[in-house]
C-alpha cells in the first residue's frame, strides 16, 4: 500500500486550486487530475522548491517560477489542439509592459493572432504584480492604478474580438 499523500500546504491547496481554473477544459473539475498537473509542474521545479524550503525568503520565486511553468504546459496544450488560439502576456516581461501604451501594442499583437480562431484564451499574468509589488506599500493610487489596468485590458479584449468568437480572458 503506498504512503498517504504529504498534508497539503496552504500555498500547494492554491496552486491546486489555479492549476484546477487554468486547465479547466482538460481536466473539466476533476481535482484528481489537476493533481497530477500539478504534480508534473512541481517536478520540474523541485530544486527550486527544495531551496523555498531552506530559504523561505525565496517563495515569491517560486511562485513566479510555478505560474511560468502553467503557462507554458498551458501553451503547449493549445498549440496541440486545432482550432484554438492560446496568447499570454507577461505584464512584468519589461518595466514599461503595465504601461497603458506598451500594454495596447503587446495586447493588440496577441488579438491579432487570436483572430482567426473561433475559441482562444488569452492569459495574462503579473498584472497585479505590476502595479501592487509585494515588496512595496498598496496605496490608494497604485490600486487604483491596477484597477484602471484590469478595466482597460477588458475593455480593450472586448473591443478588438471576434463578436462570434468564444475569447476567455484569463488573469493570474
């Protein structure tokens, strides 16, 4: 009989729980199965992990490391599959990304490409991150700031898509 599973952490129940949202389509809620993705993204990171576990400081790293890992496996998943359309933007990719005029030029490039298909989903990650740094204080401004950036990438998702597209608007 194999041994119980390790109790699951807090940090490890909500990247489950992401896992579970991101893959949704492949996994349609089946907890079992975003285990085992899970499972698969935690391998490849297991040094990484190892030195979160000597070095708590380093769990923003991993953290970071795990969301990149998801979406890349989440890519490949769509590249896979005809018909879809995948684009991820990394609002952190460069310090200006966040910004509204390098934000519509990096969005409108993935639309473009999300164009021809009929069902596409397009990730966006570290928007938060962008705006609330965790190392820095949330002040009034910077929230409002990323609640502007949200609104806006909605607003401008909305009005470059395909009425008779099927677009799902991921945001981690």
């Amino acid at each position: 009989m194999p041994p119980p599973p390790a109790p699951a952490t807090r940090d490890d129940l909500r990247r489950l729980h992401f896992v579970n949202a991101l893959f949704a389509r492949l996994t349609g809620d089946d907890l079992y199965l975003a285990r085992q993705i899970h499972g698969a993204i935690a391998f490849s990171l297991a040094e990484l992990e190892t030195q979160t576990r000597e070095h708590p400081e380093f769990a923003a790293r991993y953290d970071a490391a795990f969301t990149a890992a998801a979406a890349r496996l989440l890519g490949a998943f769509f590249a896979d599959q005809p018909g879809q359309g995948f684009f991820h933007w990394d609002a952190l990719t460069t310090l200006t990304s966040a910004t509204p005029l390098f934000a519509r030029a990096e969005l409108m490039a993935g639309l473009k490409r999300l164009a021809p298909h009929r069902e596409a989903t397009l990730l966006v990650t570290n928007l938060r991150a962008a705006f609330l740094p965790p190392a820095q204080r949330e002040t009034l401004r910077r929230r409002r700031d990323y609640d502007e950036a949200l609104a806006y990438v909605r607003d401008l998702t909305a009005a470059r898509s395909r009425p008779d597209a099927e677009l799902r608007l991921l945001f981690l």
